[in-house]
C-alpha cells in the first residue's frame, strides 16, 4: 500500500498547499519474484535500474509511455508541517483525589524518512524485520540496500509517513489528606502526587519507526522520554 495517494504535478507550483512538497516516484509495490521481473514491461533504465532483483521496487508509470524516468514523479500534498495542531486539558476533583489529563495531538504531516542506513549506520529495526528476503518474499516491503546506492534507496512514496498522532502528553493524579486529619500533626495540606510525561502515543503510520514530533527525516534527534514522577506538598 502507497504511503500516500499521489496526484499529477500541479500547474501552479507556487499553490501554498504544496509549498515544500517534494517531486516523488509513486511506490507501486514489489518485484517478489523472478516471475514478476519477468513479466514487466516497465523500462526502469531512466532511474539507473539496468538490472532488476527480486526485492526492488515497482513505480508507477504516470504519462504511460512505458518508461519511469523523471517526467514519472508527483508533487506530495503535504510537507513535514501538520496542518492542524491541538490539545485537550481536563481535570476532575472527586472527595479528596484529583485527575489531570493533556492530550496533545496534530495531523496533515507526513515525513520522509532517510536514514543514515548501510555501511555509514544502522538500518531501521522496522526495515530489518519487514525486509524482502528470499526466506519471506515480500509484496510491500524491499529488501535492505546500501544508503542511496539504488534507485529506490529514496525519492519514493514508500518512504513517506504520515506524522499524525495523538499522544497522552500528561496526566497526574494526586490525593489531598483530609484538613481534619492534618489539623492533628501539624499540617495545614498535605498533598501526594503521580504524574507521567508522554505515556502513550497512537501514531499508525509511524509504527514506532520515529516520533511523530521530530520533523528531522534521519531521526538524528534527541527522542521524548517517557518520564514518571512522584511528589509530595506540604504546607504548615
């Protein structure tokens, strides 16, 4: 399945609906077999492909003259910035327990990954597990290559995911001791306290790949934490 659904490059490039998009080949599947190879009727010499494997990838031809060459690439809709960002903040109080919660989320992003992959770094665990091999041919995923060193190393839709997510940002519960209870040790409040940071993110099309914050395609950035604090406030 297309990370997204392309369409034909616009006449008006200066549209701000496509202000940084990216020209793109349209992922089109994969060549699993030999037998698929075999078949095609595609000439991928205009994007360096001599040669096709099992494990590469197909693009589509968009002007249908048989060749995937440049005149073959669409302009992406959307560019790394979501086109809608927001939050939700509810407390409740009940007897002497309160409950705070933040979700925080945004769509209409999508990011491209590039990855440092091959002999300069590691590939992703999600490109690891889902690769083409000749033990699991797959029909959706390629097989892993050296960074950049074939034609659908990068500048394909396969590589696009969408950012949108929505996270529990925050959430804290806290118990207030009974003023009739404090009165009697000394304490005009006592107050004791949970609350986690970043506890749970639905990011589907992320599949745990990047944060869906980070806007830096190679994921060279310090990741959010998951962070859980305990508290204590007292007053005299």
């Amino acid at each position: 399945m297309a990370a997204f659904d392309g369409k034909p490059i616009p006449t008006d490039v200066n549209n701000p609906n496509n202000a940084n998009g990216t020209l793109m080949y349209q992922y089109d599947g994969i060549f699993s077999t030999q037998a698929d190879i075999d078949a095609n009727k595609l000439d991928y010499s205009g994007v360096g492909a001599s040669l096709l494997r099992p494990g590469d990838m197909k693009l589509k031809d968009i002007n249908g003259d048989g060749k995937i060459n440049g005149d073959d690439r669409v302009r992406a809709d959307r560019n790394n910035q979501p086109r809608f960002q927001g939050g939700l903040n509810a407390s409740v109080r009940y007897k002497n327990f309160d409950l705070s919660i933040l979700l925080q989320g945004s769509t209409g992003g999508q990011i491209f990954l590039q990855t440092e992959s091959g002999t300069i770094g590691n590939f992703l665990q999600y490109s690891y597990d889902h690769r083409w091999t000749v033990d699991n041919p797959s029909t959706v995923d390629p097989r892993i290559v050296d960074r950049s060193n074939q034609y659908f190393s990068n500048g394909t839709t396969y590589w696009l995911r969408s950012t949108d997510y929505l996270r529990l940002k925050n959430l804290e519960l806290g118990y207030t001791l009974p003023s009739t209870i404090g009165s009697k040790i000394g304490l005009n409040n006592l107050r004791v306290y949970v609350n986690g940071l970043n506890l749970a993110t639905y990011a589907p099309a992320m599949k745990g790949i990047f944060d869906p914050e980070s806007t830096n395609s190679g994921g060279q950035y310090y990741p959010q934490a998951r962070v859980i604090n305990t508290g204590v406030t007292v007053s005299f």
